[in-house]
C-alpha cells in the first residue's frame, strides 16, 4: 500500500510538474500567436464543423486577450448556411469587436 502511494505520489508530481510547464509554454506561444494575428483578416474555409470551425472559435478567443492591440477578423465559408449562421454568432459572442463574415460556397 505505501509504495502504491508513494508511486502515484510520484507520478502526480511529474505530471502536476509537466502540466505547469506546458501550460507556460502554450501561454508564451498565444501571446506571439495573438500578436501575429492582431488587426489581421483571416479567411477559413471549412469554417461550419471540425478544425474550421475550432479555429475560427479560438481566433476569437486570441482576438480578446491582452497580447492583441486589435480585434482579428474572420470570414468563415463552408457549404452549410445555417452552420456558418452558428458558428459566427458564437464568435461573436466572444469577441463583439472583431468583424465576422459569412460566406457560403
């Protein structure tokens, strides 16, 4: 029982440990990703599900940090009307000062 504690003791600190280090080296790389995009248009394709759509939901989550000095805007396109609809409402909801546009092809 004690080396069952002591082994879990020790893999929570390697990855308590490891997970403060990843979450350092992801926050330095979305202040540089921010300021990249900062006052940028930027077209996505694919926009109403899956990688598009995460992309263009993590842009505007970018677009709202303090590293960007201004909104980052998007145009989304896919085939679907009514899932782009979606998709640029919600990123509107998260950054009200970017410009969303919605094209679909």
């Amino acid at each position: 029982m004690c080396l069952v504690l002591d082994v879990m003791h020790i893999f929570r600190t390697l990855v308590l440990d490891s997970s403060k280090w990843i979450l350092s080296l992801v926050s330095s790389r979305k202040a540089t990703l921010a300021k990249y995009y900062s006052g940028k248009t930027v077209l996505i394709t694919g926009a109403s599900s899956g990688l598009g759509k995460e992309f263009a939901l993590q842009l505007m989550r970018l677009s709202v940090s303090e590293s960007t000095t201004s909104p980052i805007n998007i145009i989304l396109s896919a085939r679907s009307q009514q899932s782009l609809d979606q998709v640029a409402r919600a990123c509107r909801e998260l950054s009200s000062a970017s410009k969303v546009v919605v094209i679909p092809l």
